[in-house]
C-alpha cells in the first residue's frame, strides 16, 4: 500500500504538471499574444480555404496509414489561430471554441471524419495535439484500445486535483488512472450503474419529481430551476431525503441544504476559469493559491463537507441499528453500504472501506447536476418554441398516467416513445457535450485509413454527422419523430442508419469511464419533462425570440428566454393563484 501510494502520488504530481504546462501555452496564447493571433488568423483563414476537404465527413480515407488531415499546428498557439475567425458555409463565422455547436462540426466538414487539430489545454504537448472521430464505428476502435486505465476529460480537471491532494481527500483517487481508480470505481457503480439498479431508484424519483415540477414558475430563469430540480432528485435516490433545493419560497429548504447547492454550482460554474487562469496555474506551480482558486476551493470545501457529514451520518445510523425510512432503505448510499459490507463479510478483498462509500456517494452528490440539467433545459427551451410538439408529447404523458394510476415512476421506467425521441431529438440538434468522450489509445490504431499512434488523444464529435444533410433530412428542425420506430426501421440498410449508432444516443462518455449514473440520469431527465408537461403548458413570454443562445462551461447550456406557464392540473393551478400575474417568477397565464 505504501509503495501504490507513492506511486499515485509520483502520477499526480506527473499528470498536474502536464496539465498546468498545456494550460500555460493556452493563457500565453489568450493573454500574451492578441495581435499575433489576429495576423496568424487572417493568414490561416486563407491557407485552410486553399486546402479545405470536399469528402464526406463518413468517406474512408483515399490513402491507407496516412496521418490525417486537420488544421495546422502551432507550438504554444496549437490550432487557436484558426478558430478565432472561422467562416461557416452559411456565410457566418465563429470567433471562438466557445462556439461548440458550430467550430467541433465545421472542422469535420473540413476535413472529413477524423481529422487532427491543436488545443493546447486539451490536447496533448506543446501543440496540444488532438485527434477528433465523427465515426463512431471508428470510435469503437478507440474503445478497444483504452487500456486498463483509461483516460478520460476527468484528468483535465487539475484544481480538483490538486485541492484533494493538498487535503489527503480519498475522493482524488476517482481522478487518476490507477488501481485506486479501477477499485473505487468498480465498487461504486454495482448499485447504479446496471439497468435493473438504475430501475430501482424510478420510484422515488417519481415521486420527487411530482413535488419540484410544480417549483417551476417561481424561477425567473429556468435554467435555475433545472440546475436545483436536478439536486432534488439526485439528493433524493442518493440519500433518500428530500433538501427541497428547486423551491425558493422562504423556510422551505434548511440553510444548510441551500449552502450545499450554492457551494456546488459556484464550484462548477468556477471550474473551467480555473483550469485556464494564468495566476491561477502560475501560483499554483510555486504552491500557492490564487484569489480564483481560493473561491474554487472554499467553494468545492463547502460542498463536499456537506456531502461526506451526509454519507457519514447515515453510516453511523446503520452502524447504531437506528431504523432508516423507506426511502432511506431504497437509497443508493444504502444500497452501497449493504452491498460492500456484505461482500467484506465474504472475504472479498475488492470490497469497499467506509471511507471509499463516502468519496464515491459524496463525489456523485456534487458531480449529479451538471449534464442532467443541461439536458432537460434543453429540451424545456425545444418544447416552449413548439407547441405541437409539447401538445402530443402531453396526450402521451397523460395516456400513460391514466393507465399507471397517475404514477410518474411507471411512466418514465416505461420509456415512452414520443418522450424518448423527443429527448433524443434534443441532443442531435443541441447537445449538452459537442466531445462525448476523450481517450488516450495504449496501441497504433487505424482510423478510417488514417494512422493513430499509442499515446493519441482522440475524441468522439457527436454533433456534425447528426447534422448531415447527407443524413438527415431538414436537420436544423426539431422532429422528434425521426425517432420513433418506423422511421428508424426506415433507416435500416441505408447510409442514414448511422444516427442511429448508440455512440450518438447521449452525452455520457463510453467505455469504463462512462458516466456511471447515466442511467438514472435519463430517468431524471424523464420525469421533469413529463411531470412539467403534465402539470403546465410552456411557452415564451416573448415568441418573436427566434434562437436560444447558450454558454459553455462544464456543459452547454442554453440562456433560457423568459417562459410562461399555464396551469393544467389541480395541483399547479394551487400554485398559480398564490402568485402575482407578472411577479416573483415564471409569468402564469390565467
């Protein structure tokens, strides 16, 4: 033990370093060298127009083994240059990567499906050299050669890092590519990660989402809502407690329960500032923290204190033979706990210790908000523009309540299939993640006839074969109907079964470094659609917004317009007529 944790630690300092080193070149670049960038665009822009690619993004290489193709690469400046005016075949352009939903895909238009480009910060060496695959038949290949350790956008995150190892947190060891990360992350998953565990959690996540849908209008922006909507539901199957953080009425949650969701958005909304702040990573090269870092750090303190007082006083409750509620007992920490517990009373040396529970149970806590939300307020801002769509999705979500006898959790563990393409029509068109996934490949690869050698990072751009006209008829409508079963059977033996591919299905990673809570995830972001459509019918406050705008962080989220709700069911009209016609919230319509 003492040798594997000399050997984490020799990693940790290993990988911090490399990561800080990138994150220089990108602050040298955005920072030091503004002018120089505008001139290399401008001579970059013609030099890309000379030799842009005609191919189809899922044409085979014309030469076997050869690299492949891309934007040039620069040492410290990567590929940045090049995207800083980006001309788009509409004859808009794209002034940054911050653009995700149009810079990832108008380089595979470029270039083809795998192309290379550099981002240092995210790529690998002083270039920052990356390998993108819209392929995901290709990406499979990827998959194959992850290794026992695998890589993943997880070890981008240096601040995390280096707070857990500057606290001795067992919750770091999540961040590595060790066997402290295999046997963590075996363990944690076995209660939620199998469909049959996922399934278990439907009822309470029913039953919490009956209760925050009807919060809705009283947030101004639904983005917020969706964000605290999202920590009730998780707080609830994880712990099985309601922190009621998705309604903003006075008293209604405890101060200690409101800190916790604070804490945790300002961690992640801080995150991706951190990882690019030149003090930051200047300072912390020398030991020291930064006045960003010292907010990152008080913030994610905050919220993993909170999150570990929690595990640990329900452990200490099931050490005391202290009775647990019923969803207490239905809880992923308790499923956890009965589940390791009973495989150390077996002898089985894989078997979590308690201090294991906690950093798994707690990082889960705090790590439940960012894709989930960004989902389903994706599909919120989808479902007020289109109004036919919300009608039909509605008679399906009340067809399925009358049979269910109004419960939500056998509806959503039904997967109802205009709810299913809706929700998936709403990641082919805006994906919450542009790079589903990043690996780094153990062996030489091929790659659609194009050589990738052991130690690339390649990652999976899910959004440009999606938008295919090649593919996809009308590709920038909202049809939730490509989805349904027979317009995918249509697609049977044709080129546009490609979409149909499940690397595309959602924005949760793949291989053993996937999300192990997608599945639950999905059922979370089931039941806020359906219990919001059953309960309100959504629009815009002003219908001449013709686009939804959005903001990159550690997701893509939309800038929600202002939304009007009008009260459908006994229990949201209770709701409406406590508040003002145009105050406090969401504008409720009589």
């Amino acid at each position: 033990r003492h040798k594997s944790s000399r050997r984490l630690c020799a990693n940790r300092h290993k990988d911090l370093a490399d990561l800080q080193s990138a994150s220089l070149a990108v602050l040298f670049f955005r920072w030091a060298m503004p002018t120089a960038c505008r001139i290399l665009s401008r001579r970059a822009t013609a030099v890309v127009s000379r030799t842009r690619h005609k191919s189809s993004i899922i044409a085979p290489a014309s030469s076997p083994s050869a690299p492949p193709p891309g934007f040039p690469r620069l040492p410290l400046l990567g590929s940045l240059p090049w995207f800083s005016n980006l001309s788009l075949p509409d004859g808009s352009s794209v002034q940054s990567l911050d653009e995700q939903h149009e810079s990832w895909a108008e380089g595979t238009r470029r270039h083809g499906p795998v192309w290379r480009v550099g981002i240092p910060g995210l790529g690998k060496g002083i270039s920052g050299d990356l390998t993108l695959c819209a392929d995901p038949r290709e990406f499979v290949k990827v998959l194959q050669a992850e290794g026992k350790y695998p890589y993943g956008a997880i070890q981008l995150q240096w601040p995390f890092i280096v707070w857990a190892t500057k606290h001795g947190r067992t919750v770091g060891k999540l961040f590595t590519r060790s066997e402290d990360w295999r046997h963590i992350r075996h363990g944690m998953q076995k209660s939620i990660l199998p469909p049959a565990a996922a399934a278990g959690y439907a009822a309470i996540i029913g039953t919490t989402g009956r209760e925050v849908v009807l919060n809705a209008p009283l947030w101004d922006d639904a983005g917020s809502f969706m964000s605290r909507a999202s920590f009730d539901l998780f707080a609830g199957l994880a712990l099985g407690r309601r922190i009621r953080a998705s309604d903003p009425r006075p008293g209604a949650s405890l101060p200690e329960d409101e800190r916790f969701c604070v804490d945790t958005i300002e961690a992640l909304d801080l995150l991706p500032d951190v990882i690019q702040d030149l003090p930051s990573i200047a300072m912390s090269s020398l030991g020291l923290e930064s006045p960003m870092m010292k907010r990152y750090f008080r913030a994610v303190s905050g919220a993993l204190d909170y999150a570990e007082a929690q595990v640990r006083e329900m452990l200490a409750r099931l050490d005391a033979a202290e009775p647990l509620s019923t969803a207490e007992e239905a809880s992923y920490l308790a499923s956890t706990v009965r589940t390791q517990r009973a495989a150390a009373a077996a002898g089985a040396a894989d078997a979590l210790t308690d201090d294991e529970i906690v950093a798994s149970v707690s990082v889960a806590l705090v790590a439940s908000v960012d894709t989930t939300s960004s989902i389903a307020t994706w599909v919120l801002a989808h479902l007020a523009r289109e109004p036919e769509v919300q009608q039909r999705l509605r008679e399906e979500v009340a067809a399925a309540l009358q049979q269910h006898a109004g419960s939500l959790a056998a509806v959503i563990e039904e997967e109802l299939p205009y709810l299913k393409a809706v929700v998936r029509e709403t990641h082919r068109l805006t994906p919450a993640l542009v790079i589903s996934s990043v690996k780094e490949v153990d062996a030489d690869i091929d790659l659609a006839g194009h050589r990738i050698p052991a130690g690339s990072l390649v990652a999976l751009e899910n959004h440009s074969l999606q938008m295919s006209e090649a593919l996809v008829e009308q590709p920038r409508a909202f049809r939730p109907e490509r989805w349904l079963a027979g317009a995918v059977a249509e697609r049977k033996g044709t080129p546009a079964e490609l979409i149909d591919h499940p690397l595309l299905s959602a924005p949760f990673s793949a291989g053993a470094r996937k999300c192990p809570g997608s599945r639950v995830a999905t059922l979370e972001v089931r039941a806020l659609i359906a219990g919001l459509v059953h309960n309100w019918r959504i629009g815009l406050v002003d219908e001449r917004q013709a686009t939804v705008p959005y903001r990159c962080q550690t997701t893509i989220a939309p800038t929600m317009p202002r939304l009007r709700y009008e009260p459908l069911t006994e229990e949201s009209r209770a709701v409406a007529e406590g508040l003002p016609p145009r105050g406090g919230g969401g504008v409720c319509a009589p």
